[in-house]
C-alpha cells in the first residue's frame, strides 16, 4: 500500500509472521510483478519504532497509558475543540478508515479535513475534478504519444513505468517535462526546465496546438514544443499524464489547467498518476474540504491542509500521518501542531515528529494487521482481510474511529465490522463517475522563482512512514543518499561548493547543513533539497527560494 496501481499481492507466513510478500498475478494490474516498497515495506511490521501501546503527554514527557485512559483523553481533546478541530489522514488509509475519519470530522462541526499533504495548489478546489487515471493501466501500452508532465512514474508508481517502457519499446514516443533529467530505462525526450520553466513549456505546447488563455497567451513556441505538439496530435491514441511532482508544484492548478487544454487540443487522454494507494478512495470517502462522501462537491468548503497550518491550531486529528515528514511545508506544520495541546495522533509508528507534535498516541494496526478497502488509480475497488494479529495492544484504525464516534456522542457510529463501513461508502458512491474535467481553467501562474529555487522532490524511500521503517529499503543506496543536496556543477561552481562537502541551506529565517552531491541532471539555479527526510525537516515548502552557503 505505498502507491497508487494496487498491485497484487499474496502474503506468506507462518506463526502469524508475515516472512513474505510475493506478487499475485494479475494482467489488469500488475501482471506478475510488485515494486520494492511493496515487496520489502512488510519489513517495518517488525520495526522498533512501532507504537504498541497508548501514550499521553504528560508536561512534556511520554508515559504509557491503557486504552481507556488515552480514549477517554482523546476524545476529551476532540470535544472540546470541536468546530475548531483539524483532521490530517494519510492517503495511504484505507477506505474505511478515511470515511469515518471525516465522519468524526464532520459530526463534530468542522469541514476541515485534508488527505493532500503534499498538494502545492489548490485554486482548482471549486471545480468538480474527482482524479484518476483516466484509462486503465494496459491502455498505456497501446498508446502512440505520451507526454509526463511533473512525474517519474519509473520510482513512484513502478509498475505504471514498467507500462510506459512497454509502450515506448513497442514504439511510442513518450516525453517528459520535469524539475531536472531522470533515470529512465528506454528511450524517451525529457525537456528539463525550472519549477516556473515546466508552466512555460506546457503553456508553449498548449499554444501549438491552438490553445489560449492566460499564461498561453504569454508562452513562447520553439521547435522542441512544435514537435510534442505535433507528435500528441498526429497520434491515433495519445495520453497526456500529470506525476507526483506535479502535484506538489506551486502552480499545480495551472499545470493541471493547462495539461487537460493540451489533451482536448491533441485528443488526448487525460490522466493523473496520483501519489498515494488510496489517493482515489480518499475523494470518494469526502476526506478533503471540498468533496463530501460519494466524491460530491461540498457547498461549504473550508480551509485546505496549507491553510490550516498558517498558525497554532485548537486542536487536531491525525491518522496515519506524520505531519513533519509527510506534508508541504514541514516547518509550517511543526509551528501550528506543536503549538497546541490537543492533538490526537492515530499512529502505527513512534516518530520524532509525532513526539513534538501529538499530545495522545494511539497505535493502530498496519498493513496485513487489519482489513479495508483500497481505490487504485484506474477506479477498481480492491478489499482485503487481516493477516496476521496486530503487534503488542494496537487496534484496527477503524475500531479506534469507531469508538471515539461513540465517545464524542456522534450518531450512526454503531459499526461492528468495517465490512459495514465499506457498504455505507458504496452506496454513496452509487452512479458516481471519476472524472478529470477540470472545469474552469486556472491559468494564473503565481510561483516566482528566486535567484535558487528549491525543488522538494520526496526521494523513493521516504515516501510514507511504513517505507522509513523498512530495514532491507534503508539499506539501499538511494536510501542512503536520499538526505543530501543537490545542485549541478555550474551552481556548484559558483558557489564553490565541493562534491561530499556541508552545504547550509537557508529557507525563511531557517538554516540546515546538508552533504552535497553534484548531478548535472539539476537545472540551472536550483537545488534539489529533498521532502521527507529528516535533514530538511526544519526548512519550509518544498517549492520556493533559498540560498547556498559553503560553510
């Protein structure tokens, strides 16, 4: 459960230990292969940083707790800041637990609940978009011209880049406009430009095929752009797809807006690779301000996960998540989490952050402990049954969920198996359609580049808290590297800055020192200085300007 395609798996164990994770095969989804993260992430079941049993916050040091003293303290905290709470869920729950979490949300008077931690924009709030896919996995092999906007499905969606080389070594031209050159395996075109150069490209492609509006209306059409263009539009089947990495761009609403002109202008198909295992199953739970459960739009949107880190919250909800290493501003979230003293913190895992942030943990169940539903990014409904007994005194976060909706006194939270949970969410789901249509299209780009601008990306093996705790993934050398800074040798020139040697990155009023590592794959007057690790933690957005200081 670490990205979006859902794969298949079969679990093998014995003494209710799970030894291992082998793929099931399945041609619609993931054929007969698994990533990495879902072959080896069982491995932080067994972590010692599991959370086995409840802990309180007592004048600022952690003691255990029964379950009755924490949930009591819980859903005292939940009470009391009631209208005022904030909920963070990790997309990477399940069905079940998202709907019940904005259930609770929602029951207790606030609209604001967020599953898009690590979203950048979120100006296209208003239309009716539920994203997806948009065909399902085994079209992509049958496409002619694909172009990736902000994406690098090879590392975060696997077994999507497995279907994008199937259809580039059956001959398809596939390009890529990204934050730097990646790692491919099979011939493809990749545009490298700027944060703000990515909306200028595709707003060039966009013009070139007759498009306008906005920042189209601005761009400047070369022969690179003429010839995507061309490629997109003279293909029989054509897809253009937005990544991860677009997600968390600042102009995200533009880049969105502007890649379902080119689709329309190419007769494209439209898609999103999505992040998260259950980034489309968090739309329809209504886990998010805007949609309410059944993926409707909701009339009385509140404030989104950005908005309500701005400053110290009442109080907070957070399943799943850790709010330091998961979100877009880790500073931001620190701030207003820490500054509080109600924040309830369902975890399956004791982490630094939590420790400043949470005021009650609660240890939940993880994968193969507990049973639920995921939503992949093709639209199919996968549920699933508990393997194994949960670790130490933790609990299905459904369970927990469940009991704090009777503790706070909300109604129609009598649930006995999450099975009726799921049937509660299907039946409000019932005729309702995904769809990318983005409505009125956002064309304002509002990110402005500095004289070093940052690019956050989050490296393969950070991406959620199971994978940090996954020893054989930590001991990879992409997990080993994945804490340093990188510019290209030009950047590092001028700044004479040395290959292995301490960087200080400045972001706000903050500093950190970071190992650098030269890659000329950086454009010019950038740094990637990676989301999610704890070498950055103390920075801001992951998008935005710094500067570089040999120290």
């Amino acid at each position: 459960p670490h990205d979006s395609i859902g794969s298949n798996v079969d679990v093998h164990m014995r003494r209710d230990q799970l030894m291992r994770v082998v793929p099931r095969n399945n041609e619609e989804i993931n054929e007969c292969w698994i990533s990495d993260r879902d072959r080896f992430g069982y491995e932080a079941l067994k972590s010692e940083a599991r959370l086995q049993h409840p802990l309180i916050k007592v004048n600022g040091g952690w003691k255990s707790a029964s379950w009755d003293e924490a949930l009591k303290l819980a859903a005292e905290m939940l009470t009391s800041t009631g209208s005022s709470l904030k909920t963070l869920v990790s997309a990477n729950s399940t069905l079940e637990e998202l709907f019940l979490a904005q259930k609770l949300t929602r029951s207790l008077g606030s609209n604001e609940i967020d599953h898009r931690l690590r979203q950048g924009d979120f100006r296209n709030d208003g239309n009716k978009t539920l994203r997806w896919l948009g065909m399902t996995l085994s079209d992509i092999e049958q496409m002619d011209s694909i172009l990736v906007v902000g994406g690098n499905p090879r590392k975060e969606q696997p077994i999507l880049g497995h279907r994008l080389r199937q259809a580039a070594v059956a001959g398809a031209s596939v390009t890529y406009i990204n934050p730097g050159r990646i790692a491919l395996n099979f011939e493809a075109e990749q545009m490298a430009e700027t944060p703000a150069g990515m909306v200028k490209r595709l707003a060039a492609i966009a013009k070139a095929l007759g498009a306008a509006g906005g920042v189209i209306d601005d761009a400047v059409i070369d022969d690179h752009s003429k010839a995507v263009a061309e490629r997109l539009k003279s293909a029989d089947k054509a897809a253009v797809l937005l990544g991860n990495i677009a997600g968390s761009h600042p102009d995200f609403a533009v880049l969105e807006s502007l890649a379902e002109k080119v689709a329309e202008a190419a007769s494209a198909v439209f898609g999103h690779t999505l992040a998260s295992a259950n980034s489309v199953g968090a739309q329809l739970a209504g886990a998010s301000p805007n949609r309410l459960p059944g993926g409707k739009p909701n009339d009385n949107s509140d404030r989104n996960c950005r908005e309500m880190l701005t400053e110290t919250v009442d109080g907070a909800l957070l399943v799943g998540v850790d709010p330091v290493l998961d979100g877009w501003d880790a500073s931001a979230a620190r701030s207003a989490l820490a500054g509080s003293k109600s924040v309830v913190a369902l975890t399956s895992f004791r982490t630094p952050g939590l420790e400043v942030c949470a005021d009650v943990m609660l240890p939940i169940g993880w994968f193969a402990e507990t049973s639920g539903t995921f939503v992949n990014a093709q639209g199919n409904w996968q549920t699933f049954a508990g393997a194994v007994s949960p670790i130490g005194d933790t609990r299905p976060a459904w369970k927990v969920l469940r009991v704090l909706g009777n503790l706070t006194d909300c109604e129609d939270f009598e649930y006995t198996s999450s099975a009726q949970v799921l049937n509660e969410v299907r039946e409000l789901c019932d005729g309702v359609a995904l769809d990318n249509s983005v409505g009125d299209a956002c064309l304002d780009a509002q990110f402005k580049e500095g004289s070093i601008t940052r690019i956050g990306m989050v490296p393969l093996y950070t991406s959620d808290m199971a994978v940090r705790y996954a020893e054989s993934l930590q001991q990879t050398n992409e997990a080993k590297s994945a804490g340093k800074i990188l510019v290209n040798s030009a950047t590092a020139s001028m700044f004479e800055l040395l290959e292995g040697g301490y960087v200080t990155v400045k972001q706000g009023d903050v500093e950190v020192d970071m190992t650098l590592r030269i890659d000329d794959a950086v454009p010019d007057d950038c740094a990637v200085v990676p989301s999610g690790v704890p070498e950055s933690v103390a920075l801001g957005p992951m998008f935005g300007e710094i500067t570089l200081g040999n120290d």
